[in-house]
C-alpha cells in the first residue's frame, strides 16, 4: 500500500493542539515537512503566510489561529480549514476540521442505555446502578472495596450513569455513552453543557443525587448519552478529525487490490474502527496470496 504525501508548510514546528490529529492521520496518508527534492506532496498543509508558496491547484488544508483568517484569500482557496478552537471551526463551515486535544473515542464504542440495562442483567448486577469516581476510586453503590482501575471501563460501558470529577474521565465515560453526571470545571474543561451534553453538580452528594435520578430516567438518560458521545466524536476524536481531513483533500491510498482499496478506505470514512472485526475480515478477505 502506497500512502499519499501530505506536505507541511506550517513556517515553524506543529503546534502541540494539531499533533493527535496528524499523528491519526498516519492511517491515510504521510505527513511530511517540504524539502527541497523531496516527492511533490499529493496536498499541503499551511498556514496563512506560508500558503501562498503552494502551487495552485494543489488541494489546501489551512491552519488558520483565529475566525479573522477564515476570511483571508489563502482561506477561499482551501479544501480544509483546520484550527483548535471550535468557533473557528464553525465559521469556516463544510471546510472546518477541528483539531482534538486527544483521540478520546479510540476503542471506545458507544453503549445504549437499552444495551446497558441488558448488560446489568446478565452481570447480576441492579436495574439501577451508578458508578461513581470518588477519592480512593470508582465504586458501585454498597461495595466495601472499589473496583481494580481495568475494570472501570466495564463498568462505564453497563452503569446506568455515571458520576465523574475528572476531565479525561468524562470524555471516557461519554466516550461509552454512559449518561453522566460531572463537576462544574471538568464539564467546562470538555466543552459539556450542563443539561445538554451531561448532568452537573457542585459536590459529591448533589452529583450522587443527580446520577441516582438519572438512572431512573430512560428518557433523560438516552438523550445525555448521544448527546455526550457526538460531544466526543466532535471535539475529541482525532480519528474521526483525520478522517474528515482526508475526504476534504480527497487524499487516497493506493493499493495493489485495484476495485477494494476505496471499499477499505470508504469503511475508515464511515467511522468504522481499524480494530473492528469487519475491517479485519475485509483485510484478511482481500489479502494477496502471499499475505496470507
């Protein structure tokens, strides 16, 4: 397999906020600084002064820092338009590509409540039950002992809600499509609206309150668990962000299988995990004979 050059002209080196982005990006094509008798990129990635070096007709991805620069002329010729601020991102439209600070939805698959409540039942565990991160660990409600850290993501995927008071645990807990229930500062610190996206309480007992009144509410609860996961895939999923750079660049690997490289390449775009069991069938399927 032959992966398209992606060309980097950004003046200086990648901010620390558009690294999980290229480092997904690794999957599609080559990220690769311009230098002098190097390939010719298949698409350049710039900024606003160094866009003008890019040949015209070359696809564009344009790193811009602020909404100002999305009306700039490099921005009108752009095929993506990248940033790490959301508003930014909103105003440049079908271009805008945001830019995660992670790739929190990796290997985390969203889990219904309807799922949830059939996973509880097998596990014998209640109709409602509510993991809670407090200050030794994550617990369920009445056991002595919390829980060994490899078993919360278990326990995220089957609670009927969960409490959490840290940043990188409320995305992976939405990450799940658990329905949540946070602090003021981690929802703040993840862009969750309270109400919206997450349950918000200011102390331990107002949050153990609201996820116990949450578990009991299927409606509430299905709603804040879409909502949290599309929070994820949208602000914290650098996969799905360097999935959505390659459409807009119509970048293309290119594979010896001829008719099934964009099959392969199509089932990425759809979002479909590199570790799901169909993408190793259709591997495994496609495969040369001497690869097998």
């Amino acid at each position: 397999m032959t992966l398209p050059l992606l060309g980097l002209a950004l003046d200086r080196r990648p901010p620390e906020s558009l690294v999980p982005l290229l480092v997904a990006s690794y999957r599609w094509c080559v990220p690769s600084t311009i230098e002098a008798g190097a390939p010719e990129p298949a698409a350049v990635m710039a900024t606003v002064a160094s866009a003008g070096r890019v040949p015209a007709g070359r696809p564009l991805a344009l790193w811009v820092g602020s909404a100002e620069e999305v009306g700039s002329a490099a921005a009108g010729r752009a095929a993506a338009i990248l940033s790490d601020d959301p508003a930014t991102v909103q105003a440049a439209g079908e271009r805008g590509v945001l830019a995660p600070a992670a790739d929190a939805a990796a290997g985390r698959s969203v889990v219904s409540p309807f799922v949830r409540r059939r996973l509880r039942w097998a596990r014998g565990l209640p109709e409602a039950a509510v993991l809670e991160q407090a200050g030794d660990g994550w617990r369920w409600p009445g056991l002595a002992e919390p829980l060994a850290d490899d078993l919360v993501p278990t326990a995220m995927a089957c609670a009927s809600a969960v409490a959490v008071t840290e940043p990188a645990r409320l995305l992976e807990a939405m990450a799940w499509g658990a329905p949540t229930v946070s602090d003021p500062a981690s929802a703040r610190r993840v862009g969750a609206v309270a109400g919206t996206h997450v349950l918000v309480g200011a102390d331990a007992d107002e949050r153990r309150r609201l996820a116990t009144e949450l578990a009991a509410d299927q409606a509430l609860a299905s709603r804040l668990s879409w909502a949290g996961r599309r929070l994820v895939e949208w602000r914290h999923d650098a996969g799905r962000a360097a999935m959505r750079l390659v459409e807009l660049l119509g970048l293309r690997p290119t594979l010896p299988e001829g008719a099934f490289a964009p099959a392969r390449l199509q089932l990425g775009l759809l979002g479909t995990p590199s570790d799901a069991n169909i993408t190793s069938r259709f591997a495994e399927a496609t495969a040369w004979p001497s690869m097998r």
